[in-house]
C-alpha cells in the first residue's frame, strides 16, 4: 500500500529536508484517511397518489414501483390483508411519506415477520400500526421525523428490540393504546403531545429521555405509573394528566424536575397517598384538578409558592385535611372543593390569599365552612 511505501522510505537515511518533506507528506495522507465522505444528498423521485396493498395480487405494480427508483411517496401508503401475497422488499427504497403509512394485519397471519421493508424510511406525516402475532423485528431504525401522530395499538410480540425508534427526534403526537412492547426514544427531544392509554400496563416501560417541554401529557389506565426515568429531564407542560393505579408507597416522581405547568390534573389516581414529587413546581397554575383518588390523605408536596387560578378538589374520600396547600400563596378566580367526605381540616388555608370576587364553592364535605369562617379563623369543627 502506499501509506505503508511511504513509511518504509521515510525509515531508510535521508537529509533532513528531504525527511521533512516524507514527512509532511505522511500526514496528509493519514488527514485525508480519516475524512469522513460527505452524506449525498437526498434527491426525491416522487410518486404521487396511494399506494394500496391489500389480498390482490399488487406484485406487478410494486415491481414496477421498484424499477422506477420511487424514493418518495406524496401520498399514503396502505397495507391491509389476511394473507401475503405481496413482496414488501419492493418497497424498500422509500426515504419519506408525504402522507400517512399505515399497517393492519390480523393476529393469526403468520408470514409478516418485520417492518425491514421500511429501514431506509427517515421521515412520514403519520405512522399507524395495529398489532399483529407474527413479528419478530419491528424496529425503524433511520425514522427521524414523524411530522403528525405515531400510533400505536394493540398487543404485540415483537419484544426482541427495545428501541424501535433510535433515530427519531421530532414527532407531532405520540399515542399508545395498549401496545405491548418495551420502548425507548433516546434521541426524541421535540414532541408535541404524547398519550399513554392501557387497560393494564407498566407505563414505566415507555422512556423518553431527552423531552424537557411537552404541549400534552396523558396517561391513563396502567396499573404502575411511571419510573422517575421515563420524563427525567421534563421540566415544563401546557397540560398533564395522570388517571392510573399506584403501586404501595409510589409517588409522582416521574416529574420531578417539572417546573411549570399550566394545567395538572390528577385523577382516580388509586393508592396514591401524597403529592410527593411535585416538590419542584412553582409560579402559575391556571387548573388544578385532584379529583377521585381515594386514597390520597394529603396534599404534601405540592411545590413552592404557587399562583393558582383554579383549584378543583373532589372526591378524595380519604383526604381529612389540606395540610400542603400551605405552598400555595394565591387562588384568585375559583376554588372548588367538593364530595370530600373526611375532609374537616382547612386551617392550612389560612396563608393563602383568597380574594373577594372568588368564587368559592366548598360544598358536601366532612365540613363546609364559608369563606367568612375561614377569615375569622373558624377553619374546623368545634
């Protein structure tokens, strides 16, 4: 070779100007050794309309989808069938999907095995996948960009990857509806609106690493919330709710780092007994609804130095006390505290600053006092 030439000549005896020179050559050539090639450039060939693949006989169609070099799809792209019979591998050289890809197979069709058909697919406007038995590889691994939703429902089998996306980092929506399946996004940073529904489910198997600020966040139905790692560095939200099952002694600790959010709802949230993990939230609150956790008994850990312009507390049948309201200095439009059939204590509302124009409704709990009993210290029973 003739790096290895060069460096046998630059061994032998020389004048120190010519051993300057093999020198200084040597390293040019082990500079360009190590340049990395430029990525080539992306240049569409555009297919424009549906791509439909269902029990007929597309073969024909895709072939010639293939042969025409088709990188690009301005359309949607549709597979449905109850047995194969198209060559998915004809489909391999699609880059992105101006329109949606979806893909619904029934449970007992056995000879789809992976989405290996789409690895070169980087970017889609909207990705639909229902469940189905047989795959055992279903992992995009160069998907980047999800420009509208990810859905996905369903039980699944596939468990041999864990990171299904590792390529992704921006996605419009993200809904999950009982899909079974370990999923980590390691490189996913903007998300607009992320959903996690289960009838039965570990949400602490749905990790997002990177997400500091989301518009939307709902998860309902798991029966284990989720580990501090699934939202570790999410620090801000438009709106979040939370309806699921607690194990004993779990708290909200997946959040906690949030700092700010505008809407924080806490609901039929079973064993959980505290607000613990809620410690870093400050500033304004437009609503905050805790409704129907049975077993909540305090309202600890609720921030520090909250603004809160609604506050909604109903149907806590365990709460007898607001102790933690104290980290709220203001409620300013309403506050609502309802169907609270324990709660008799409401003394730590006395630091908070309850304006005039109020609207204050305290009504069908262990005690109701009215908002001129609570100025005049009268905050419980006797």
């Amino acid at each position: 070779m003739l790096t290895n030439a060069l460096l046998d000549k630059i061994l032998e005896p020389h004048d120190m100007k010519t051993q300057i020179f093999l020198l200084i050559s040597l390293s040019i050539i082990l500079i360009s050794c190590d340049k990395v090639e430029p990525e080539v450039e992306f240049v569409p060939i555009e297919y424009i309309g549906k791509v439909y693949i269902n029990n007929e006989d597309v073969n024909p169609f895709l072939q010639d989808f293939f042969d025409a070099g088709y990188n690009s799809v301005r359309g949607d792209v549709i597979i449905e069938w109850d047995g194969l019979k198209a060559d998915l591998s004809l489909l391999s050289n699609i880059v992105e999907i101006k329109g949606s890809f979806s893909i619904s197979v029934p449970g007992w069709v056995k000879n789809l095995q992976s989405y290996d058909f789409l690895n070169n697919l980087k970017s889609v406007t909207e990705l639909y996948i229902s469940a189905h038995a047989s795959i055992e590889a279903c992992d995009f691994p160069n998907l980047e960009r999800i420009d509208e939703s990810l859905y996905l429902v369903g039980s699944h089998t596939c468990f041999n990857e864990i990171t299904l996306f590792p390529a992704l980092h921006t996605a419009g929506t993200i809904k999950f509806n009982d899909y079974n399946h370990i999923i980590n996004f390691p490189l996913l940073s903007d998300v607009n609106n992320i959903e996690l529904m289960f009838s039965s489910r570990k949400c602490d198997e749905y990790m997002f690493p990177l997400i500091e600020h989301i518009d939307n966040l709902t998860i309902i139905g798991c029966d284990s919330i989720l580990e501090y790692q699934s939202f570790k560095n999410l620090k801000s939200a438009n709106k979040i709710l939370v309806a699921t099952e607690y194990k004993e002694g779990e708290s909200l600790e997946v959040f906690k780092n949030l700092e700010s959010v505008n809407t924080l709802g806490i609901q039929n949230c079973y064993r959980l007994k505290s607000l613990d993990g809620l410690d870093n939230l400050k500033g304004s609150i437009e609503l905050l609804y805790i409704t129907g956790n049975k077993d909540l008994q305090s309202l600890d850990g609720l921030g520090e130095g909250l603004n809160i312009k609604e506050l909604k507390l109903e149907s806590n049948g365990s709460l007898k006390s607001l102790n933690g309201i104290e980290s709220v200095v203001s409620i300013t439009n309403t506050l609502r505290i309802r169907l609270n059939n324990n709660l008799v204590d409401y003394c730590s509302l006395s630091s908070t600053n309850l304006p005039d124009t109020l609207d204050y409704i305290v009504t069908k709990n262990g005690f109701n006092p009215t908002l001129e009993m609570l100025r005049n210290g009268q905050c419980k029973p006797g």
